[in-house]
C-alpha cells in the first residue's frame, strides 16, 4: 500500500465504542462511498467514506460493514462483504483485497464476497430488532447528491419497514473527535509530510512566480513522501486574494511587496492536515505586514493554550473573540466606540475575522464532533487559525496549526512549520 495501515487492533477498539452505543439486539450496517462519475466513462478517483475507514480501515469501493452484536450466529456478529477479486480485475485495476488481507487489515474474521450479502441480509434482518444507519448531519453538510449509503438506507427502509431505525451518526460523532494515539501518530506523519512541503515552497517564493508553481511544488513533495495529495483543495493567494477565504483558482502572478497565504496540507493514510502560513514573496515583511501578522500570531498562541479538557467550545470562540477585539483596537482597525455599540450576534471583531477559530480535524478535514457546548475533551484534535482580512489594504492574513488537546500543554503537530517573523525572513533570505 501506498501507506502504512494501522493497525487491526485499533479498529476492532473503535468497533468495541460504537457497538457499546447500540440498543439491544441492533444491527448497524456502514458502506464505501460510490466512485462519482465526471462525464462519458469518466469518474473521480475513489475517495474511501470515512466511517467505515474509521471502523474496519478498508479502504475500497463497494465494501459493506455490518456490525451485529447480539446476532445468535456468532460469525454474525462482525461481518465485511468485498467486492470479488478475480483474474480479469487484477489484470485492469490491480487486485482488490482478499479475505486473507481483508482479516489482517480490519480484525474481522467474517469476510464474505458481495454474492453473499442478500443472503445474509435476510438472515439477519429476520433477527434484528434496530437498524442503525448513517444520515448526513454533520453541521457543515450542504450537498444534495445521494450517496450510496442513502441508497442503501432507502432500500432498506422500502423492504423492511416493520424494523426500528436507529440514527449512528450521534455516537459516530462522539467517538471519532476523541483520537487514539496510534491516530495521533499517523496524523504527525501527515504533519511532517505538510512540513516538508512548506519547506521546498519557502525556498520556491520569489515576486514573479504564479499562485499554481508554489501549489506544484507542494504536491509534488506531498506524493514524493507518500502522500495521496492535498487533504482539501488548497488555497494559496497573494496580495488581496488572501481576503477570499475560499479562494482555489491560483491563478495569479505573486508580485514585489505581496504576502502570500497558503492553506495548504497533505493527506497521510486517509487522516487530514490543515495548516496555515503566510510569507512576503520577496521575503521581507513591510511594517504593516508585521505589525498585523504577528496581532494573528499573539491570538493563535494564546487560543491555542485555551484548548484545554473541560473548556466548552463556545465559551472559547467568546473568549478568541476579546483577544481579536484588542488586537484589531490596537491596530486600528476598530474602535472601543464600535465595540461598545456592537451587536452581540456580530460583534465588531468579525468585520475582519469572519470565521471560526477552530474545527475537530482527523479522517475529515471538518471532522466529526459535538458541537453542542459539551466539554473539550482529552485526545481531541482542533485546527486553531485566526485571521485578519484587510481587502482595502490587500493583504490577509491566518496562521493555522493543528493541536491535540492533553491534560497539560497542548501538542502542537505542525510546530515544524516556521511562523516567526525572523525565522521565516532568515529562512528565505538563506534560501533553505
Ligand atoms: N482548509 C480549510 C480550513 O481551514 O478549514
Ligand atoms: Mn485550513
Ligand atoms: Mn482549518
């Protein structure tokens, strides 16, 4: 494999958490995303749905997880059905897995081919009370098209109407935000490999090169250190292009005198790295430019120190909120006048930072986890990424690391990252 799979243990402790979640006498069922189509015989590369990667680590199309474990045939209990391998897919496609790979791969030692599956489903439908299905209820979604869990769901519900349903998507959310730390691990792999990149653009930057040469130079060390890629579609803008927080056509020619934000992480073993730097093309920051990257950098690091276990999510987006409200007073951006006079639901500040600090990130780069004012938790991982967006004076700035929350200090996996200002102009004016 391209990368280096974890290991079985640790998916069969994460199917142990979900199934202690269930109802009694509950059947759960979890698929692989479809491969979606582009046009004529095209498609996407496949992009394996992450909660079955989450519980089995298969990470191949067409596979089926059912999770059963009251069922009165043992072999029930934890089943995993394939897509046949044979001579003609090895030939085409390469071999898909075997029962063999597949037992040592997910812990599973029901492997059956997807001939089986209605058999079997009838089986176990007629001894399953719940059904447990996942639906989209991550906060963010916001995409009409049907995924091949919905059309199972939608089958399953049209045929076996008699059944309870049951929603995983809530313990699903629960479990995964905690990561265990053979997680952590992979996820600093895909933290050094996001650092790596960061490394060739530094040297790379100069005033003339385009928005797409730096993102180049990250994929090819991205794929170079095994990586499949970005994690999300980068976004590297200069000068004003900064202020678009959504910004991905990096299209335009960096010029003398620019800053450059660059959001940009790999991907390692399906687990996300989101990270955030800005650098001056010409690799000196002007005073301005200082003066507003390192108000960011003072809310990053302080916001980071917030993230402790038993802090609750909102009260830390309060309380990022009043660091930013002095910085942006100190900058001149806002005045007390304005903050006096502001509307609790919009609060000054957010006329130049207008997005959260943080988000859970893992096999998601918006991962899943509650966002319902619970407490933060031990073993939790948040991206932390201020920013100040000054499109009148074209220059936008964020920095964002990734952190997992301890105990005591909180472990910061892209510390690797230089975010400095003198280390980031003695790095580019050395030229590594
Ligand atoms: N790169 C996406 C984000 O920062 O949330
Ligand atoms: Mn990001
Ligand atoms: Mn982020």
């Amino acid at each position: 494999m391209r990368y280096e799979p974890l290991k079985s243990d640790l998916y069969a402790r994460h199917r142990a958490r979900f199934t202690a979640t269930l109802k009694p006498n509950s059947v759960a069922f979890f698929n692989s995303s479809d491969i979606y189509p582009t046009s004529a015989d095209g498609s996407f590369p496949f992009k394996q749905a992450t909660d079955i990667l989450w519980l089995s680590g298969v990470d191949q199309e067409e596979s089926i997880l059912v999770l059963f474990p009251n069922a009165p045939k043992p072999e029930q209990r934890e089943m995993l059905f394939l897509v046949e391998t044979n001579d003609l897919i090895a030939r085409w496609e390469g071999a898909k897995l075997s029962k063999d790979e597949a037992r040592a791969l997910s812990g599973i030692q029901s492997i059956h081919w997807l001939s089986d599956f209605e058999r079997v489903l009838r089986d176990v439908m007629a001894h399953a009370h719940h059904v447990y299905l996942l639906g989209h209820e991550h906060i963010r979604r916001n995409n009409p098209v049907e995924t091949r869990e919905d059309r199972f769901g939608a089958d399953l519900r049209r045929r076996f109407p008699n059944h309870e349903y049951e929603r995983s998507a809530p313990a699903m959310n629960l479990l995964r935000a905690v990561k265990d730390p053979e997680e952590v691990a992979i996820m600093q792999v895909a933290a050094d490999i996001t650092a790596a990149g960061y490394g060739r653009v530094m040297r790379f930057l100069k005033p003339g090169v385009w928005e797409y040469e730096l993102e180049a130079e990250f994929l090819h060390e991205f794929v170079r250190l095994r990586s499949h890629g970005f994690a999300y579609t980068p976004i590297i803008g200069s000068g004003a292009n900064a202020c678009v927080l959504h910004y991905i056509t990096n299209d335009a020619q960096v010029h003398d005198g620019d800053m450059v934000l660059f959001d940009v992480g790999a991907v390692y073993g399906n687990y996300a790295c989101d990270v955030t730097r800005c650098f001056p093309a010409n690799g000196r920051f002007t005073p301005r430019q200082r003066q507003v990257y390192e108000a960011v950098l003072r809310v990053e690091k302080a916001a980071m120190n917030l993230l402790k276990p038993g802090v609750r999510l909102p009260d830390y987006h309060v309380q990022v909120g009043e660091l930013m409200t002095e910085e942006l007073i100190g900058l001149g951006l806002i005045t007390r006048e304005d903050v006096a006079h502001q509307d609790p639901a919009w609060p000054a500040y957010k006329k130049y930072f207008m997005h959260g600090t943080s988000h859970y990130l893992g096999l998601d780069v918006h991962d899943y986890g509650p966002w319902d004012g619970s407490e933060i938790k031990e073993g939790m991982v948040f991206t932390v990424e201020p920013g100040i967006y000054i499109p009148e004076e074209g220059l936008g700035i964020r920095i964002e690391d990734d952190i997992v929350v301890t105990k005591g200090e909180p472990i910061n996996l892209t510390k690797a990252i230089p975010k400095e200002v003198d280390e980031i102009e003695r790095i580019m004016a050395s030229g590594n």
